[in-house]
C-alpha cells in the first residue's frame, strides 16, 4: 500500500503498512517510519452483511425515548467485584450510596425530571395502544420540542403527553383516535384536544388530514368480514370522495358507513350496533351516512 509520505532515508514514496507486524516499511531501503501501529479494525472476519451486522458490539443506539437518550450509565444490584467475588459489607454500603447518588444525577433538574415522567407516559401510552416504535420516537421528539418552547408550564404532562402521541399517530399516518388516545391516559378527550389545538398552533406544524380509507382495513379485521368486502368498501369511499361527499364529515363515521354497506351488497351483514362498537361512532351517524352515500352514489341493494 502506497502513501504520499516519503521515506526520511532516501525520499522514496514507495511505501508499504506491514499489517502482521503493525508498520510502515519503505520499500527501497527498508527503513521503519513506523511501528506497533494499533489496527483499528474488528478483531473477527465477516463474509457477508449478515455477519458483520451479527458480529458489531457497539452500545444501544441513541433514543429520544429515554431522557438522556440512553447515554447514561448504571450501576448494577450484583453486589460483586469483577472477578465474582461478594462484596465486603463495608464495600456493599460504598457502592450503595454511589449508586444512589448515580440515580439522583441522571434527573438532577426539574427539567430531566419532567421529561423522565413524561416519557415513561408516552412509553406506557404506546405499549397500551400497541404503537410502532417509529410512532413513540416521533412522540418524544414532539414533546422535547414542546418543553424546549416552555408550552408545558399551566397545562399537565399527562394532556400534552397524549397531544404529542395523536401528533404524532397523524404524521406517521397510524390510525388512532382522540377516543383511543383517551382510553390510555388520565386525563379527557376534551383537554387531549384542547392541548393538540395549541401545539400545532405554538409548534407551526402541519398535520394531515385523516383519510376515511385508512380506517377500513381496521373496521373490516374486527368484524371479520372477508377480503373482498373490504375492497368494495374502498370504491365506496373513492367514489364518495370524488363527488365531495367526504368533506366536512368526520372519517370514522363515512368510514363505518361504507364497511355497513359492503356488508349488506355481499350479504355478510353486520348490524348498525356492531360496527357502531367496533368504529367507535353512534348509530345515528353511520345511519346519517349510510343514507347520503346510497342516494348519491345510487346505490341499490337486492332484498
């Protein structure tokens, strides 16, 4: 292997790193630039990707979801030294009070402490919910961005916890509902709201729409109805949305309508209570709904 260096000796640059015995030779004369070079590299092989994503021993990544991001360290309740041995009474109560005192400097301003509660809140919300971990990420970082604006003050962690989590269900395109949100946190749908108005005013951000489409595949799974009721409730709603039937109603409601629908024309019919369960809506609204979309889009069921 060839470097731009020259040789002191004879200002050759026909050089060579002799990896087996850790040096620079110069191949001219022989001269040693360097020597016990340390190799940087993995001590083991890898052949192909799998191996060598296998074999890496590198810390945890870093997480939003922890309030040091997973960089701090702990000390660990074995009460033993590095070779096995038990610790001596008097060296178990050193390492107890270090170990306190370690506790107390991974939250030691009230700012770690709020967002050591707040993310263990996010944490339980999601586990509840069954959320994808990108989902909880998206969470914390919201809500790290909140607490850097200083939007937490008058209003508690539990609403803003649960705003920044539907925020970030929206932007990650996952399909809960305030109601849903609400079933796993303290606090009501009516200050989950409440809170979710003023981060996306305070935080200038743009959340999409909800489309009813998402909602289906969700209402068709916990009715159990067949695969090809499920893709007649989405001409349904594409048809729907194409002559302006979907603007100005909540999705859940069209959404529920449709898989009511579809349930009739394939004759695996659900009842209004059912599907009013499962959606999450009343009765009157799939009622409302279902009336709209058979008159405009002319449908017509076989009795």
């Amino acid at each position: 292997m060839e470097f731009e260096r020259k040789c002191p000796e004879c200002g050759s640059t026909n050089l060579m790193r002799d990896y087996e015995s850790g040096e620079v030779v110069c191949m001219d004369c022989g001269y040693v630039l360097d020597e016990k070079i340390a190799d940087l590299g993995p001590e083991w092989r890898a052949f192909d990707d799998e191996q060598k994503a296998k074999r890496v021993r590198v810390g945890s990544p870093i997480t939003f979801t922890i309030h040091d991001k997973g960089l701090s360290t702990s000390i660990d309740r074995y009460d033993r030294d590095i070779y096995g041995r038990r610790l001596t009474p008097d060296q178990r109560t050193e390492v107890y009070r270090l170990r306190k005192w370690q506790r107390r400097m991974r939250v030691s301003d009230a700012t770690e402490r709020n967002l050591a509660f707040a993310l263990s809140e996010l944490s339980k919300m999601s586990t509840a919910l069954k959320l994808p971990k990108n989902v909880l990420e998206t969470a914390c970082v919201l809500y790290r961005r909140a607490v850097r604006k200083r939007l937490i003050r008058g209003r508690s962690i539990q609403s803003v916890t649960a705003a920044a989590l539907y925020m970030a269900c929206r932007q990650c395109d996952i399909t809960r509902t305030l109601e849903e949100i609400a079933s796993v946190s303290p606090v009501s749908k009516k200050d989950i709201g409440r809170s979710y108005r003023f981060m996306i005013r305070e935080l200038r951000m743009f959340v999409p729409p909800v489309s009813p489409i998402s909602y289906i595949s969700r209402f068709s799974n916990r009715l159990e109805m067949a695969g090809k009721a499920e893709m007649i409730a989405l001409q349904i709603l594409k048809s729907a949305r194409e002559a302006l039937l979907t603007s100005g109603r909540g999705p859940t409601g069209i959404a529920a309508a449709a898989t009511y629908i579809a349930s009739i024309l394939l004759n695996e019919r659900r009842t209004q209570g059912e599907i009013s369960e499962n959606a999450n809506v009343t009765e009157v609204t799939i009622r409302n709904r279902y009336k709209e979309l058979m008159e405009y889009l002319e449908i017509t069921v076989k009795v």
